[in-house]
C-alpha cells in the first residue's frame, strides 16, 4: 500500500478544537502516562550530562537552553545565535527552613562538568588558568546527583542530595502544540519545580529564580542600561528587566521577565552592588537567611566599572509550606521581548565577498518578530502563559504522550522527536506577518547559510504535518519572492522581505522539491483554493526545465531526462543525466499532473505523464547499472564544462574562477565533484519524497530496493575508524555512519563534494527509504548510528549538526514514524490509511494533518482512530490488517459508539456518507480475530 499514487486524508482547513485534549494538573510531575522502557531510554546520567543543551522557547522566539546539570546556558533570544553564552548568574536555588531555621539551600544545579581549568576563549579575568567562570555557580553549594529526563517538548530534571531535605524535580517546557502554532510560538520558557517532603517535619520550601538583566551598564548618560522593576498583574508577581533610553524600534529595544503566581512571594529587584565579588557573596547570604528577601531596589541605573564587573541581577523568590510525606510545586515563567530585527548576516547594499565585515549599526529594526504582534512586552507573555498554565502544559504534555506512544524502536522514536527541537532554536524566524523562515542551521553568533534554502528544507517533514500552517507560509513566501517570471526559482529567500532576488542561478533539486512540497501542502490541507491560487506559479516552476531562458539547459530536448548544468544540495553542480536529480523532476510532473486533473487543465496533465513516462522509461533503463543507480558522464570530457564557459554564459565562482576552472582538473584530466559511478546515498530520494506524499513509483521499485541494499552494503560504516575523510567530521573512531558517496566501481580523483562525511539528514532519509521498503533492520541500524553520536556525553542529543548548529536537514526523522506505521493521507479526497511494517499488536501509531492530530491503535479485534484535538472528516480509510494473514474480517465500525455504514473492497473501507472524526467521537473499527 506504501507505494499506491495519491492517497490522502480527511478534512482541510477546520480549525483545531484544542478544548479536546485532557489537560493534565498543573502541579502534576509525573510521567506516569509514559511507559517505565521508554523513561528509562531517555534518562540520561552521569557524562551524559556533558553535552546537553536542551532548547526552551516557542518557534521563531528565539530560546535558552537548559544544561544536563540544570544550569541555563546558550540565551539565543536576542535575535541571533549565541552558543556558549550565559546570562550573567541566571540561575535556580531552593531552601529548605523547619522552625524558622535554614536547614539546607542549594542552587538547582549539579556538578560542573568543566572545563575546569577555565575557557580558551573568554575574558582574561575567566580565560584558561582561572578556572571556571563565577558565572557558572560552580562555587556555591549544589545538588550531587542529578538526572535528565527529555522527551522533547518536555525536560524534566531529578535533583538529589543527602544533606537536603526532599526530592526536587524541576520540569521546562515550552507550549508545542499541533495545529497551534499560536502558542506554540510563545517567547518563554515554564518551569514547575516540584518539592517532596521526604522529612519527618513539616517544611518551608523557598524556590528562588535569579535574572540577571543582558542590558551591559555603561556610561551614566548612555542609552542601554540596565532597569530592573518589580510589578504585580492581578495573581502573577513579575520581575521585569529591560533598557532604559532605547526608542521603540531600536534593535536593542527588549526586556526580560521572571514571573510566578505562587501566593507568597518575595524579590530583590537589585543585587547588591559592589566590588570584587560582593553581588554573589551578599545575594547568598541573603538566601540563607530565614524567611523571603527584602527588596533592594536602587534608583540610578548600574554603571560600568566595579572589579569583577558589575552585571545587574535580581530575584524573585516563592514560599510553600510542605507538610512532612506531601508534595507541592511552584511554577516560574522565563519570558522575553526583543521585538526588533535587522538583517546582520547579509545587510542591504552588502555583497557576498564583503560579508564577514562587521555590519552596520542598525538605529532602527528592519521588521518585527511575530511575537511582537501579539505580546506587547514580556511581562504580557509570561503572564498569559501563567494564566493558561494549565491549558498550555496539559496540550503539551499530551502530544508528548502520544508521541512517544507511537510503536517504533527507541532509537526510532529518538530521532524523531529530538530534532524537532530545531523549531525551538535560533535557526527559525517568525517575520511579522507570521512566515516561517529559516538557516539552515546556526554558527556560534550568527545564522548559518540563510534563506529558507529550498534544497536543505525538503528534508524536513516535522513542520509540514504538525504546524501546516507554517509550512504553507514557506510555500507562500518562495513563491511571491523567489519566483522569476519564467518560473526559475531562487533558493534563497532574501530578508527583509520584498528585496531584491538573489542572483545565483536556481538549484534542481530545490526547484522540483517546491512543486512537490506544494503537492504535499495540498494533500495535507484540501486546500484547493490555495493550490489554484499559486498554480501559475508550480507550472511555470516545472517548464523552467525546458525554457529557452534557462541558462542550464535541464531538459532542452524535453525528453524527460535532465542533462545539463544542475546545481544542487552538496553546493556544486552535476554535468549530465543521474537519478537524484531526475528522480525530483520525475516526481514534479507526476505530481503536477494530478494537480493539473484536479483543476481541469486535462491538456497539461497530459503534457506532464507524456514526459513523466520517457523520463522513467529512460532513467530505468540507462541508469541502472545492474546494482544501483548511477550518474552517465564521461569525467575526461572538458567540453561538458566549456558549453558553459563562453560568451554571456561566462560565469565565474569563488575567487573569479570560471566554471572550467573550477571543474576541471588539468593535472589528471577530470572533470571534479561528480557522482559518475558512485553509489550516492540520495540516488533514489525523489522515490522517497513520492512515497511519503502518495505521488507513486518514480522508479522501478525492483531497481529501488537493489539501490537502497547497495546504499547499505556500500555506504553504512559500522565503525569509521578506517575510513578516509578529509572533509567535515560528524562521526569518527569506531562510530558507524552512512557516508554521502561511495565508489564501489571506479573512484574519481576529486569525487562528488561532502562524498566521505556521514551528514544526519541525508542517513536519516535513507533510513527512512528503507523502512518503507521493509527492509527495517538495515534502516534501523543507521537510525541507530546516528543518535548512538548523540548520546550526551560526546554530542548534544537535542542539536544534531551539519553546516552549523541545529541543522533543518535532521527532520527529515520525522518521517520515519510515517514509515514504520505505513501513514498515508490525502485530504482532498478524505482518506487516511495505516499498514505498518511490523505485525506488533497493538501497534500505536501518531497521525498529525491540517485539521486534527491524535493516535491509531491497531489490536487483533480492534482499529482505533482516536484525534486528541481538532478532527478528521473521512470518506475512506485503509489498512492492511483488514484484509488478510495481517488481519481479521471487519465486522462493524462505529464513529463515536453509533453503527457507521461502509463498504469494504480488499483493505479499504469506504463510507457512504462522510464520518466526522473527533476527540468525542473517535472511527472504530471491529474486526473477527484471526484464528
């Protein structure tokens, strides 16, 4: 079923009845709704602890991330990366008093995990030599022992020492929600930190949160410095730090709230201010006290100057008194506001060879985060997230659950949800009007290859279904600014919107990917309006293969079959016919020809399959080399680089160079950078991408499982200790990994570019091929080998990197519990269906469409389709395991506990009238058990 053309699912466009999903209780810590093998798989201890970053801030916000040991680390929420950065002593503590007397206090935090003799890159005064930076409250008492427990969106931390008494949980979310993309883009971070009396006595427990304001003291008659304030709004106590002095639009223009609606609180609004090392020494001399701090407030901003420097940093504190065997928590919010954003990386009026120059100085913003259309401030976010606390965590936590129910391999599992949290890091941007944008990944201070770039973006399949929205917005913006009239497509969307195109010629595989990511748009959503109004657009994008104006000359003779110059993801350009890229035009016109049937433009469609089937026919044919599919190109040929090298079309590279000169390599008389008869890891992605979208057999599926074996037998490394690599290192020593290009026959002396690098996104869709494939045990072992890279003590298992941090390409994952549970879709025709790969009863499958998301169990007597929000209006429904050794006859079906009519032809149900499909009234289906 895997492989039929266009199926689909039901209902577009309704909005989601997000009321459906079961909130949880606010001062719920448990996890008891996950199973104890899936906790213990992603617990994560000891060196584990090393590594890990974990992302908290809604898309497009910006984010801070919580350290393995708790500490709060890498403040990426000023509008740009910022890896490796803390914010002054920013930082979580509890006390522990019994009669009015501190028993024990501890800064929520672990042990440090260095380096100890100090950073090679840091001011003097905390560079190597001086240990530890103070910042880092390495010095102060902390908890010995601590775990992580991160099922993204959800970390939850257990605290534990012998001298302080209770169990302290700490648990940091942000809203990630399906279908919300609202709230799902909140600028905040929630924290509960839940306290169990385990003493004999009744206890008072203080959980204070220290902010220290980003705002540097400078001059007294400087704008910028730093204004911490204290304010009530009605049961939420904030703490707001900001700027003094910046106009509205100023890029530095922003605040940070602390905020909590615990009952009894107290603040400081200021640390004392001294010299040396007297803010730490008397804010903890303060804590230790009994009872709340009293505020110190001072009316004068900080200034520069003062020793060891003069950072200013408040607290706000909650009190709870917690009666000896009981359990309470108290709940904090994180929010910020830096509203206004320029564009550092690529400034108007800058080339591409002046861009490591420092940028301008911006005075004012260029545009506005999206946030700042719906929060005023900080104070307004952390307060809404306060007052929907429980909404908020319950709809989070549920979709947590649900995910993580899904009935694949850990390592399956783990892929697929901890690469989501590139939504939650500063690889995204929300503009004002609420289009997605994105790098590819992040460098240390900056965004890493800009542009929503096409090429990278088609990998990732997480966004598409649970934030649809968002995906559209993508589509919407490359097509009203990257398309030029004859339909070439930049790939690089260029901020802020509205400036001129990028100049470099279009890419192939981003070219063809557009089309079917509109296909897929449309398949998701039903949305056939927005199809219709973006249909100029995709037709245009397909005839740029053959156009007189592409300079590339793809497919000049129109015969299905892209020949020329094609720019692609690995940044180079192949010369001749190969099956990676000819596969995304094949799957663009199967594509576009469905689309032209739907619109009644027969005469197009027609022109489409025409060139569709001698595309096919040929790539079959001439292709495949008896193994796997391979690149037609003679390397000694120089005049395949000079058709490109004269008159207008002389177009020179880095450094002046002309495409011969870049390509060519004299000194052996070949052609550089190609595939030619190398067994390239993405020799059959435009099957995937068809597989995954229900377009149908790009390939000879024969000839597609032999590649993928080859890809296996060829390219997957058990360890790489042996292997030559002398590009970038994502997987050395006796770490297994998928290289990008192989060369079982003949190797070229300069082959295809990134050929010896295992890069996360290309191993994963492979995996994932696979998968749908059957072949699951060679899929399962690459999966594997990539998060066994990620296991916290040698990588950050919530930052998977490729060009930079945070890499889009890794969500591509997100598709392989698409594989395993065999999810089709198509909601122009209201159907879904789901065969999985493995005969596990039940087998729990997560679903996420435009209008709904939920679960479908699959048991021996019983199908469940079960939405936890929105819903699913059906007129058909799939699976194997109705049919069959795979399953039992049905023997009825109910929406909602009522009798539904159906028909049944092989494993498809069909319904007379259309089923609506919701949380209270979920699709049954009861089938005879299989004797």
């Amino acid at each position: 079923m895997q492989r039929a053309a266009a199926r689909a699912t039901g209902a577009a466009g309704s909005e989601l009845d997000r009321r459906r999903v079961c909130p949880h209780h606010a001062g719920d810590m448990s996890n008891h709704r996950l199973r104890e093998s899936t906790r213990a798989h992603f617990t994560y201890r000891g060196a584990q602890l090393n590594e890990i970053s974990f992302p908290l801030g809604g898309i497009g916000s910006g984010s801070i991330g919580l350290a393995g040991n708790g500490r709060l680390v890498d403040w990426e929420i000023f509008n740009r990366p910022n890896k490796g950065s803390v914010n002054g002593f920013s930082h979580l503590a509890v006390k522990a008093e019994r009669g009015g007397e501190v028993v024990d206090a501890r800064v929520l935090h672990g042990d440090l995990p260095g380096p100890l003799s100090g950073s090679l890159r840091s001011t003097w005064l905390h560079s190597y030599g001086f240990g530890p930076t103070r910042a880092s409250l390495g010095g102060l008492p902390h908890f010995a022992d601590v775990e992580f427990e991160g099922t993204f969106p959800v970390a939850t931390l257990a605290f534990a020492d012998q001298k302080f008494p209770g169990a302290v949980s700490l648990r940091a979310f942000n809203p990630f929600i399906p279908g919300n993309s609202a709230d799902s883009s909140i600028p905040a971070a929630c924290f509960a930190v839940q306290i169990a009396n385990t003493s004999d006595d009744d206890l008072d427990y203080t959980v204070a949160f220290a902010v220290t304001n980003p705002a540097k003291p400078g001059a007294a008659d400087a704008p910028g410095a730093p204004v911490n304030r204290a304010r009530r709004d009605g049961e939420v106590q904030c703490l707001t730090l900001g700027a003094a002095g910046f106009a509205a639009d100023h890029p530095r223009h922003g605040d940070l709230t602390v905020a909590t609606d615990c009952p009894q609180v107290s603040y400081q609004e200021n640390w004392f201010r001294g010299a040396w090392f007297d803010d730490l020494t008397i804010y903890w001399h303060d804590f230790t006290a009994p009872g709340g701090f009293t505020n110190r407030s001072y009316p004068e901003p900080a200034s520069a100057g003062g020793g060891f420097g003069r950072d200013d940093t408040g607290v706000l504190a909650a009190r709870i008194s917690v009666a000896a065997g009981q359990t309470r928590s108290v709940r904090f919010v994180l929010a910020w506001s830096f509203p206004n954003c320029v564009n550092y990386w690529h400034p108007v009026g800058v080339d591409q060879e002046q861009r490591d120059a420092p940028p301008p100085e911006f005075e004012t913003g260029e545009w506005r985060n999206w946030y700042a259309t719906r929060f005023a401030d900080s104070a307004a976010s952390a307060a809404y997230c306060l007052r929907e606390w429980q909404r908020l965590h319950g709809d989070t936590v549920a979709f947590r659950d649900a995910l993580y129910a899904s009935s694949v391999p850990p390592a399956v599992l783990d892929a697929a949800a901890a690469t989501l949290s590139v939504l939650n890091s500063s690889t995204v941007l929300r503009l004002e009007d609420g289009t997605f944008y994105g790098f590819e990944g992040v460098r240390v201070d900056q965004g890493c290859c800009e542009g929503s770039c096409t090429h990278v973006w088609n990998y990732a399949y997480a966004m598409p279904f649970l934030f649809p929205d968002l995906e559209r917005s993508m589509r919407d913006a490359d097509f009203r600014y990257n398309a030029a009239p004859d339909g070439g497509m930049t790939f690089r969307l260029q901020l802020p919107l509205g400036r001129e195109r990028l100049g470099f010629r279009p890419c192939a595989d981003g070219q063809f990917g557009g089309v079917i990511k509109a296909y897929r748009e449309w398949k998701i959503s039903g949305d056939t309006d927005w199809l219709r109004g973006h249909w100029d657009t995709i037709k245009a994008n397909i005839s740029f293969a053959w156009a007189d104006s592409n300079p590339d000359r793809w497919d000049a003779d129109r015969d299905g079959v892209l020949e020329g110059r094609q720019h692609h993801t690995l940044d180079m350009e192949l010369f001749g016919p190969n099956s990676w890229l000819n596969g995304f035009y094949l799957a663009a016109l199967a594509a576009g020809a469905e689309m032209a049937d739907h619109l009644g433009e027969s005469g197009t469609a027609a022109e489409y399959r025409a060139l569709f089937a001698r595309g096919k026919a040929w790539t079959d044919r001439n292709l495949f080399n008896g193994e796997y599919y391979q690149q037609q190109i003679d390397l000694t040929d120089r005049s395949l680089l000079e058709v490109y090298a004269t008159g207008d079309d002389q177009e020179t590279y880095r450094g002046g160079r002309s495409q011969v000169m870049n390509y060519w390599d004299a000194e052996h008389g070949e052609i550089k950078y190609q595939v030619a008869e190398g067994c390239a890891i993405d020799q059959v992605l435009g099957q995937w991408h068809a597989n995954i979208c229900g377009i149908g057999e790009v390939f000879d599926r024969e000839q597609t499982r032999s590649a993928l074996a080859a890809i296996y037998r060829h390219n997957f490394m058990r360890s790489l200790r042996e292997h030559f690599n002398p590009a970038r290192l994502y997987g050395l020593d006796d770490e297994a990994g998928t290289v990008i290009c192989s060369y079982p026959r003949a190797l070229p002396v300069v082959p295809v570019t990134y050929a010896q690098e295992t890069m996360h996104g290309f191993e994963y869709q492979a995996a994932c091929h696979m998968v749908q494939e059957g072949m699951l045990e060679e899929g399962l072992a690459m999966v594997q080998a990539v998060r066994d890279r990620y296991d916290g003590s040698r990588r950050n298992p919530w930052n998977e990197i490729e060009c930079g941090s945070n890499y889009a390409r890794s969500m591509a994952a997100f598709a392989l519990l698409l594989a395993w549970s065999g999810f089709e879709f198509d909601a122009v025709r209201g159907y879904v269906g789901f065969s999985p790969q493995v005969a596990d009863a039940p087998y729990t499958a997560f679903w996420a469409l435009g209008s709904g998301w939920g679960t479908c169990t699959l048991d021996a007597t019983e199908i469940r389709l079960q939405p936890a929000a929105g819903e699913l209006r059906l007129s058909s429904f799939a699976s194997d395991r109705l049919v069959g050794a795979a399953g039992g006859a049905v023997t009825g079906v109910q929406v909602g506990g009522a009798a539904t009519a159906y028909r049944q032809e092989d494993a498809t149900l069909t319904f007379p009238d259309a089923v609506h499909i919701t949380n209270a009234a979920p699709l049954t289906i009861a089938l005879a058990a299989v004797v």
